[in-house]
C-alpha cells in the first residue's frame, strides 16, 4: 500500500510534528507532502522521510515567513500529484486537507483543529496584527475560508485530537469526527520525591495561551514561578515577573523533565485544543491547575489529577491555587491517568479505524454514507482515567 501523509509545514518540532513521526512509524513506507520544509528544524527520524514540497518553499523567505503566502497554499496544495496512493492522511490545523486525492484511495483527516487564524479565533490574530496585515486580512481570510469549508467535502474520513477539536468540526465543515487523542511520549518523564516549593509554566510564549495571567497572578501571591519557553511575548513576560517569578526562556529536555517532576503543580491558563503539556507534567506525577476549557477537559479531572478554574483571569488563577493548596494528591495514581494518551495507544487506534475504513468501504453498497465514526462518547468520569 502506498501511502502519503500531507503535513501544512515541516519547521519545528511541534505537535503537529510528532503526530507525523508517529504516522510515519504506523507507515514506514509513506512520503510526506508539505508547502516549507527545513531539514535542521525537524527531528533526524524526519530527516529520513522522503519530503516533497509545494511551490512555496521555493518563494522569498518562505521559511520563516510561511504564514504570508496562506493565500496561495491552497493552489499549492492542488499541484501536488498523488496518483497511485492507495492511503492519504492529511495532517491539518493549516491547509493540508484540500489535497486531490485519486479516486481510488482513502483520504483520512487528522485534524489538529480547524484553521484558528481564519475560524474560532479569527478576531483575536485579526487584532494582534499591523494596519496593513488587517486592512487584508478580511479579504483574504474569507477566501482560505470558503474554500477550507468546500474542501472538507474532498475528506472521506475525519479524525480529531479531542472532543473540542471534534465540536468545531461538526460547526465548521459540518462532518462527523473519530476522536483519537494525540500521541504524548509518557515514558520519559517519571515522578520523584523530590518537590520543590515552585509552581511551573511551560509552552510557547504566545498570547492565546494567556501566560501574562499566571505571571501577575503569582506576583500578587508572592509564590515562587518558574516559566519555561520562548515565543513573541518572552520580552513582555519577562518584563512583568516581580521578584518571584524565573523567565528561563527556551531549555533542554534534562531541565524540562527535572522541572516537571520537581514542581508543586504544572499553571496552564490558556485555552488548547487537547494540549499536551498538561499531560506531560501528570506522566511526572504533578497534578495541573488549568483554566477549564478545551483540550484541559480531557486530560485533567477536577480534585484527582488537578484544579480546572472556569473564570480565565488572574484572580481565577489566584483562586484555584487556593483551592489547590488544601487538597492532596497521589503522586502515582497521577502518573496512571497520563498512560492513557501513550504514543502506542495512538498508532493502535489510528490504525485501526483506517484497517476499518478500508473495510467499511469495501463492503458499502453504493448509496451508502462514506463517513463515520467509532464511538462520539466524550469521557464522562473520573473512573475512565484512574480505572
């Protein structure tokens, strides 16, 4: 079976990316279609992939300044020519869904999230942008937008990281969705005795991701915070930490690690759609204290693993680290909840729903719907993730 995996783009190691190294470990056989590639961006199992891009890789700067030619990705992807693939996967929270597949195969959608620069969170980056990137962006944004939702229709089957993502698909392409958590690489983290008096932040500095609630929430507490990352708000952060609050910047896995397991509790303000970072910090035996929306939902359950606050403000963090302070938490029974979202249980599950799609299709009388999902059930109680 031949089988191509088209990726939006190949310059970090992201997510999104892991997603795909994952892929290509289910299909070791596949190529890779992408619109920007940068080979010392990516991880050496990448590396190794066969890699073909689209036409904007070859434009000005595109590596850096990919998301400037998203009103072309969509003709981009159209020229890709995929004749002679059984499987194609698209990996999608830019445009990697409207490719043409051949008639003959199975397009499978693994969607990170429908494209939040022109849907759920369009006005947000629409107001975070210089007056001549707004005064386009209108224009622009509806027409990736039309044709985002008419593309869904080339889509056979899809897939999304948790019941948020799932939500936005049914709102905005008006499809159904299997629910397959992403895949966490639990086992190189691990509990330890050792905990420090320091609570923990960690992720890109960005602003949907709210890290300026945590900082100025602990500054008013006067507790130790240690922030962990990069992004375009790393200035301004810095900037607002009191004497309290450590801005480390960018760090290797060994202190990653070490901080995750050596943390009174991981702060997660911002709205993901599954998050993964809360799920590495529960396979380190740290309960999360996380604003209760999106992916937080899935991961983190209120009083066993965690504090999920549902007012996503500084006091809101303020509040529930006071709720978090007079509850205990077993280190173990954390660290359990985590295995649910192991890598293996990921490329079991995706395989397996395509295995049935595959046979689903076989057998399907002609006027017969094409989409379908295994089970829509969201997790409903603390007894799914501890047993």
């Amino acid at each position: 079976m031949r089988v191509a995996i088209v990726h939006y783009w190949l310059v970090g190691m992201r997510g999104g990316e892991k997603v795909v190294e994952d892929l290509c470990r289910i299909y070791p056989q596949a190529d890779i279609f992408t619109h920007v590639y940068d080979p010392t961006a990516v991880s050496s199992f990448l590396r190794e992939r066969t890699v073909r891009t689209s036409f904007i890789n070859r434009l000005p700067g595109a590596q850096k300044g990919y998301q400037k030619y998203l009103p072309l990705m969509p003709l981009a992807l159209e020229q890709f020519d995929l004749r002679g693939y059984d499987l194609v996967i698209s990996s999608e929270s830019g445009p990697a869904k409207g490719v043409i597949a051949p008639p003959h195969s199975l397009h499978v959608c693994y969607c990170h999230s429908p494209m939040r620069y022109i849907w759920n969170m369009y006005h947000d980056y629409r107001e975070r942008t210089n007056i001549l990137t707004k005064s386009l962006m209108p224009l622009a944004a509806h027409y990736v937008r039309n044709w985002d939702a008419l593309s869904a229709a080339r889509v056979d089957h899809f897939v999304a990281n948790s019941h948020c993502v799932k939500q936005r698909i049914e709102r905005y392409y008006h499809r159904d969705a299997q629910v397959i958590h992403p895949p966490v690489d639990v086992d190189r983290f691990e509990p330890t005795a050792e905990i420090g008096d320091a609570y923990l932040m960690v992720g890109e500095l960005v602003p949907y991701k709210r890290p300026e609630l945590a900082v100025e929430a602990f500054n008013r507490l006067g507790l130790p915070l240690i922030v962990i990352g990069g992004g375009e708000r790393l200035k301004a952060v810095r900037a607002l930490a009191g004497p309290t609050v450590k801005v480390l910047g960018h760090q290797p896995f060994d202190v990653l690690r070490r901080e995750y397991a050596r943390c009174r509790a991981l702060i997660f303000p911002g709205e993901e759609d599954f998050g993964i970072v809360p799920v590495e910090a529960l396979a380190s035996g740290r309960p999360v204290i996380a604003y209760a929306r999106g992916g937080a939902l899935e991961t983190v359950v209120d009083g066993l693993s965690g504090v999920l606050f549902r007012e996503q403000s500084v006091q809101g963090v303020i509040d529930a680290v006071g709720r978090f302070n007079a509850m205990n938490f077993d280190a173990s029974r954390i660290a359990h909840s985590a295995r649910r979202f192991a890598a293996e249980n990921f490329r079991t599950a995706f395989r397996n729903y395509v295995e049935l799609a595959f046979e689903t299709r076989a057998r399907r009388p002609d006027d017969a719907p094409r989409s379908f999902a295994l089970s829509s059930k969201p997790i409903s109680s603390a007894s799914a993730i501890y047993g």
